[in-house]
C-alpha cells in the first residue's frame, strides 16, 4: 500500500507531465483500436460478401471431392444430409448443387462451359445469386429449360436474353447428355462471382441432364457466424456422421483467397506495430525525464536506506498506474469511436462491387479483440520501457544524486 500511495502521489504530483505522457497513451490506444476495428470490419464485410456471392461460410462434398472433382463422385443422400443440418441452431441455411462440364454451342460458336443445378428457393435463402443479374430473370423455382449464363458465355456464343443454345456433356450413367436451352438471365459481367463461362439452371433439370438422379455434388453451407466457420463446420460434420462426406469451411474451400487475406492483414499487423513503437519511444523519453528531475529525490532515499528493489517497484508502480489509467480512458474513446465507425463507416470514393453487394464504405467492428489487444499492448509496451528508467533510478549513487541539480 505505501508503494501504492506514493505512485499515486508522485503522478499527481507533477500533472502536467502524468497528463501528456497519459494522453500519449490513451492516444496510442485509440489509434490501435480503430485499426483493428476498421481491419476487423472490411475484413468481415469483404468475407462475407465473398462467400455469400457463391461458396458459403462452409461446403460439403463427398470425400476426395475437393482434391478431385468428378461427375461421379457426389453426395449420395443430400435429402438426409439436410434433414442432419436442419437440426444444427449453427446453420442459417444449406443448398444443394451439382456439377458437369459441358461443350455449350449456338451457330456456329463452340464453347467450354461449366454447368452448375441449384435450386433456387434455397440458394435465395442462402445467397445472392440472383442480384447478380445484369439482365432477364434468375432461374424459376420450377424445373424448365430456362437457364442463367454468364456474360462470358454469352459473349463467347453471341447470344442474348430469350436466345436458344445447346449443351452436350457427359451423363453420369455413360450415356450423352444434350439438351437445348433458353436464355432466361444473363450475369453482371463486372459484378458477378462467375467469371468463367457459366451455366445456371435448375438442380433437378441439370440432374436430368447429367442422369444424376437424386445425387448432389455439393451442399452449401451458410452460418450464422462466419467467424466461427471453423467450428461450426466440425458441428456440421459431427451432425452428418457419415466418413464418406467431407465439411470443409471457407478457409480450405477458397484457399487462395483465405491466405491473401492473412497476408493483407499482416501488413496492417506492422503498421500496428510502428504506431505502438512510436508510442512507447514517446513514453520512454518521458520517463528518463522524470527520473532525471527526480534524481535528488532518489539520492535521499538511498541515503536513508532504501533498497533499490523498492525504488525499482516504485517507478514501475507509477507506471502501471498510468498506464491502467490511460487504458481505461482510452478504452472509452475507442468504443465511442469505433461505434461511431460502425454504424456510418467512411465512405469509398471509389465504391467496389462484389457478387451483387455494393461495397461502399469501410465499416468498423466493436469486437471483444479492438480493446483487449491495445489494452495488452499499451501496459506491456509501457511496463517494458519502465524497466530501464526505474534500474537507472535504483542504482543511483547517494553522494552524486544529492550533488546534482
């Protein structure tokens, strides 16, 4: 209590001082946590927009699917397995779709398409597919011969809304699938997640197609927490009980994008690094300061008999105090802040469009991690910067601290 007492006296003694090194810090605080915020709220936003434009939050695939695709490697039972996740609180919704290359052609023009069946009630629940639209309408909840291309096939075929074409492919009993199709809705060429020469249509109508039966290659997943894809997809998969069936998240099923995620978010990490070394320098310079002014101060208590560990314990004392102090003042300004950043974000002078989602603003989010990590990173930051002040104040000489000025 008496090492307590006397920190607290000594900060508020020289105020002026405790306020600008506590204001450094605080600073330091608040400038942290709107980066982390804004880091976690563009990721989030970027992360969903991404996987609600076409993969979802988790897949599921037969086993060997994802390292191999194949026309007969699928879901045997998708009715049970949705039967299983309808029970899991965690999944928000589930979709069904299959898979088949395909030689699409319309006059003369040949091309390499790929066609995807889904059904179009759940892929409304689940995402947004049919915003991705540049022109017509999506595929009709019905099985018909009405099919969504994307622009690159269309432009590969010269072929516009209302137009016939014909897909000839592989069917799953060996036999040869074709079949002719109507142009019902052609994809953004700019805003859509398919990029490649796509063709949408319906789950039951591509399963007549590719003599698939009641087979699926893929469901997919869509959480109620992204963040927690991970864990949830362990649920998913614990709910199916089935080893013939693999559940990956987002993080495997998109691989490539996962990782140029972390990379981007490890570049912010350094520049979160560089603002806390500036803040610990700045510190640092004021607390050599205050030893130097409290040299004498030092040199009498020395001369009465104190050990240097309580002068070490002292100085480190003041500053945990003002570092708590500056934390919780900090910590304050940061939920104001990162609130406001949360709700009206800052605008993008030039607005990005993703899979149907207009992204328009960097958004902040108030997070559990936008305060613990700057708290963490304040006290130990200022802790470490203690030590060497409070060890030259410690082992200062009695006879020399009383001479000097």
């Amino acid at each position: 209590m008496l090492v307590f007492r006397m920190a607290l006296r000594n900060i508020l003694r020289n105020r002026r001082r405790s306020l600008l090194t506590g204001l450094m810090m605080a600073g330091g605080f608040v400038l942290f946590s709107a980066t982390i915020g804004l880091s976690e709220g563009t990721y989030g936003s970027i992360i969903d927009m991404f996987t609600r434009s076409r993969t979802g939050h988790a897949q599921v695939h037969a086993a060997g699917y994802l390292e191999k695709p194949s026309l007969y490697r699928a879901i045997s039972d998708p009715v049970r397995a949705g039967r299983a996740l309808d029970g899991l609180k965690e999944v928000k919704a589930w979709a069904p779709r299959v898979y088949a290359p395909s030689l699409a052609f319309a006059g003369s023009k040949t091309v390499g398409a790929q066609v995807m069946g889904l059904d179009p009630a759940r892929e409304r629940r689940a995402m947004r597919l049919e915003s991705q639209l540049a022109e017509g309408v999506f595929v009709a909840d019905e099985p018909s011969s009405g099919v969504v291309i994307s622009a690159r096939l269309a432009s590969a075929l010269k072929i516009k809304t209302g137009d016939e074409f014909s897909l000839i492919g592989q069917g799953a009993d060996g036999s040869i699938a074709n079949d002719n199709f109507r142009v019902a809705g052609i994809l953004s060429a700019t805003e859509s997640a398919f990029e490649a020469p796509w063709c949408l249509m319906h789950i039951d109508k591509a399963r007549e197609f590719m003599a698939l039966g009641g087979r699926a290659h893929e469901i997919a997943l869509v959480f109620t927490d992204y963040r927690e894809a991970r864990a949830d997809a362990a649920l998913a998969a614990a709910a199916l009980a089935d080893p013939s069936l693999d559940v990956q998240p987002w993080q495997v099923t998109e691989k490539e994008f996962y990782q140029a995620m972390l990379l981007d978010k490890k570049g912010g990490d350094i520049t979160n690094l560089i603002i806390m070394a500036i803040v610990a320098v700045g510190v640092l310079n004021t607390l050599l300061m205050a030893v130097l002014e409290r040299t004498r101060e030092y040199g009498v208590l020395k001369a009465l008999g104190t050990r240097p560990v309580f002068i070490f314990t002292l100085i480190m004392t003041e500053v945990l105090l003002l570092a708590l102090l500056s934390s919780a003042a900090g910590a304050l300004a940061s939920f104001g802040l990162n609130y406001y950043l949360a709700a009206v974000g800052i605008p993008i002078p030039d607005p990005i469009r993703y899979g149907g989602v207009k992204f328009t603003r960097l958004l902040s989010a108030v997070t559990a991690r936008t305060f613990t990590q700057p708290a963490l990173t304040v006290l130990l930051s200022a802790l470490a910067v203690g030590i060497f002040p409070a060890i030259k104040a410690a082992r200062v000489i009695p006879v020399k601290a009383l001479g000097s000025r």
